[in-house]
C-alpha cells in the first residue's frame, strides 16, 4: 500500500482499516438479576444526561435516584429512565442510599473533590466527569480517599477506553516511530454552542434553582443564571478551556506515550477575542508543555475550526489521530550520503568517502527496512461511541474490582497538567510542577 504526501497530509492507496470495538470494552452480554448494578447521577446537565443515558444502556443496571440543583432537571432523568425517580437537592441523601452502587458525579467541577470523597466514605463507586478537579490539592484528596476506603472511582474522560487511541498506543509502543521528540494536539471550535454559550431555560429562577448549594466553596454572589447554566466560563467554578478541551488532548497523548507524571513546565498564551458576554475564561489558549522526552503544543481555539488532532513526530515515523482516523506513515528520507558538502572536494578524496560510506551502509535486504516503510490507516465505524465504552470499563471494574481504565491517579496528573497551563496564563508566567511539594510554582 503505498501513499504520497499531499498538502501535509497522506494520501492512501487503500481505505483505511476498520476497529474493532469489541476489543476495548466490557462485555455487552446479558446480566442476572443478583448482578445487576443500582446507581443514581448527581447532576443531570448536558454531559450528565449523556452519562446517566451511556450507563442505562449497559447490560445489567438500574437508576435508582436522582440528584440536581434545577427542577425540570428531575423531569429530564425520569425521561431518560423511563420511571418515576426519588428526586433530591442534597446529594448527601444519595449517599445515604443502601440500594446504591455507584454514582454518576456530573456537576461543576468546583464540586467534584467533596462529592467524590464524600461517596467513598459512603462506600460508593464513582464515576466522575472530567476533568476530575478545580484545583491541585483537591487531585490528591480525592485519590487518598479512592485509596483508603477501597473504591473503584473512574474519570470521566472517554479517550482513554476508545479504540481509537488504543491503536494508536499499540503504534507507538511498537517502537516504529523512531525517537519521538514533539506531539501537536489541537481541538477547535467555532459556534456559541461549542464555546458554551448555551440558552438559559424559560422560566430558570431562584424558586427553581439551588443558587446558595450551586455556589458551594465559591465566592458569594446575587444569583445570576449565565454563572448557573454556563458555569464553564467562569474560573470560580470551572477550568474554562483546559478543563473542557484540552484535558480530551492530554488524556489522550498521555495515555498513548504511557505518561505517569505532569510536565516539568507549561508555557501559555492566549485571550478573550470574540466570545465576550458573560464570560471571562479565554476563547483561545495556546500552550507548550515540556516533558522529559519531548516536548507538547496543545491549542484550542473557538474562533476557527479544523479538525481535532494529536500528531506524534518520531524519526523513523509521523503518527496522526485526525477526528476518527488514525494514520502512521514514514518520514521516507532515504539513507545516502552527504552530498553537497563534496563540492570543494577533490575528486580522489570525494570517491574514497563515497566508497567508505557506502562499505559502512550496506542496504538492507528486502522486507528487512527498519522503518516505515508504507502509510497505513485505520477507522472507527460509523456511530462509534468512545464514551459507551468508557461506561463499559467502568461498570466492569466495579464488577471484578480491578482497577479502573481511567483511576484517579491517571485523572489527577492530566487535570494537574491542564491547571498548569491556567496558571501560566492567568500569571502569565511560566508554571513549574514541584513534585515533591506538589503544587505548581512560578
């Protein structure tokens, strides 16, 4: 299969490979009912309808509760579960369930650390949307209490069970990249909806919303319904673009290159242009992270878009995971000798090179190249979703008490990595990891 570098990109002689799915979750097979597993979601926005909607679709479970801060919240859940569902404002009762499993944590980040630690000392299992903390000390916490009373807590980012990037991990373990000294990682938007600038629901009030409970640790505010419902785009409860993007790219190549510690430092650049109502994170940050081995670009921007894409640069070989695609292709550069600088030679002393070169680099015989030595490229179907798979691992960890795909460890050093590229931005500085005082430094 041969392939031709056109405008940056590989053209293939062949359709891509299609994945199996199969391979990277939990068996779908039917459950008895002494297996079936109860939980309830703690929040029901956007991405926790979409959590609560992943884990009914799983062989063997059952909604049991619901818990939100917005009324017509209760109305959605029982919509998505098809039954009538005990409905609270206080989480804490939740906990207090015995026909409770596991919870689904899906609320502003701000309230991940005391809900998740709160569950574990419940003897909950948790899944917990990402990224998994608002600040850095709350990572460690949160794994302590993972930890000390032995549950099986999941974060919720859904790269690290997609087959998509399991491919990708198996490329590069392989060892036919080369040395890889730099990895791109871009995800761009260009709608209000994207940014999330949402609309706020008809009818949204004090006498529906939880205003004083929304807050939490937060600074005290008059009740304002863009701070509720688009929460994201203020440092008080969310991490604006890092927490929201860029942590899919981190998880991703983190999970890929098998990275087990933040980046030593983070660089950040970026700005509020376009997307300037009710909103004071960025809509554009830009961020070079330094790693041991090499070094990362991540970008998100939400005045352009272009496709998502990780791209890992190696010597021998170029990885790309562009939208549902993964394509690995060689950098073809020929071994020869050098050439131009012979040109002041004379030509007794230029031939005795080119005959010791060529005597020190014999070609290889074929199908013996140790490199790339074709493109090749390999797809998702159609309608492949990496987040069923994520709630698949997780309903199997919680099942066997394995360990989960994505633990708190896991989760705490990509969201560490993220809140490292805030604090360059918003100090405008570079941001220093200190792993043994574990805090982010200037």
């Amino acid at each position: 299969m041969r392939a031709t570098a056109v405008g940056g990109s590989v053209a293939l002689a062949s359709p891509p490979i299609l994945l199996n799915p199969a391979k990277m979750a939990a068996s779908p097979r039917p459950r008895p009912a002494s297996d079936r597993l109860r939980f309830a979601s703690i929040g029901v926005g956007i991405r926790g309808g979409e959590l609560l909607r992943a884990a009914l679709a799983c062989p063997g479970t059952e909604m049991v509760a619901v818990c939100d801060l917005y009324d017509p919240r209760f109305i959605a859940a029982q919509e998505y579960a098809q039954k009538q569902l005990p409905t609270t404002k206080d989480y804490r009762t939740i906990l207090d369930r015995n026909d409770v499993d596991f919870v689904i944590v899906a609320t502003p980040d701000h309230w991940h650390a005391k809900i998740v630690q709160d569950a574990c000392a419940a003897g909950k299992d948790v899944y917990c949307e990402k990224p998994m903390t608002h600040a850095v000390e709350d990572g460690f916490a949160m794994v302590e209490a993972a930890n000390k009373h032995k549950r099986i807590v999941q974060v919720g980012s859904q790269r690290r069970s997609s087959i998509l990037y399991a491919k990708a991990k198996e490329i590069y373990d392989s060892g036919i990249l080369g040395q890889v000294t730099a990895i791109e990682a871009t995800l761009d938007r260009n709608t209000a909806e994207g940014v999330g600038i949402w609309p706020i629901p008809p009818g949204a009030s004090e006498q529906n919303i939880d205003w004083n409970t929304f807050l939490g640790n937060a600074p005290k505010r008059p009740f304002d319904p863009f701070r509720f419902f688009r929460w994201r785009s203020f440092w008080d409860y969310g991490e604006g673009v890092a927490g929201d993007l860029y942590i899919h790219l981190i998880t991703g190549y983190h999970y890929v290159a098998g990275i087990n510690a933040p980046p030593a430092r983070a660089t950040t650049v970026g700005g509020l242009f376009r997307w300037k109502e009710h909103r004071e994170v960025p809509d554009m940050l830009w961020t070079l992270y330094v790693y041991p081995d090499f070094r990362v670009g991540v970008r998100s921007n939400m005045n352009n878009e272009s496709p998502d894409s990780t791209t890992f640069y190696g010597t021998k070989a170029t990885l790309e995971i562009r939208s549902n695609v993964v394509t690995v292709y060689p950098q073809n550069i020929p071994s020869a000798p050098e050439k131009y600088p012979l040109q002041g030679w004379p030509s007794a002393m230029r031939n005795e090179y080119l005959q010791q070169w060529h005597k020190a680099h014999p070609s290889p015989s074929p199908g013996n190249f140790p490199v790339v030595e074709t493109a090749q490229a390999f797809t998702t179907a159609q309608g492949y979703d990496d987040t069923l798979n994520h709630m698949s691992n997780f309903l199997e960890s919680v099942r066997s008490r394995r360990p989960s795909v994505e633990d708190p460890e896991f989760g705490n050093i990509a969201a560490i990595t993220c809140h490292m590229a805030n604090f360059a931005y918003r100090n405008e500085s570079v941001a220093k990891w200190d792993a043994e005082a574990r805090k982010i430094e200037e």
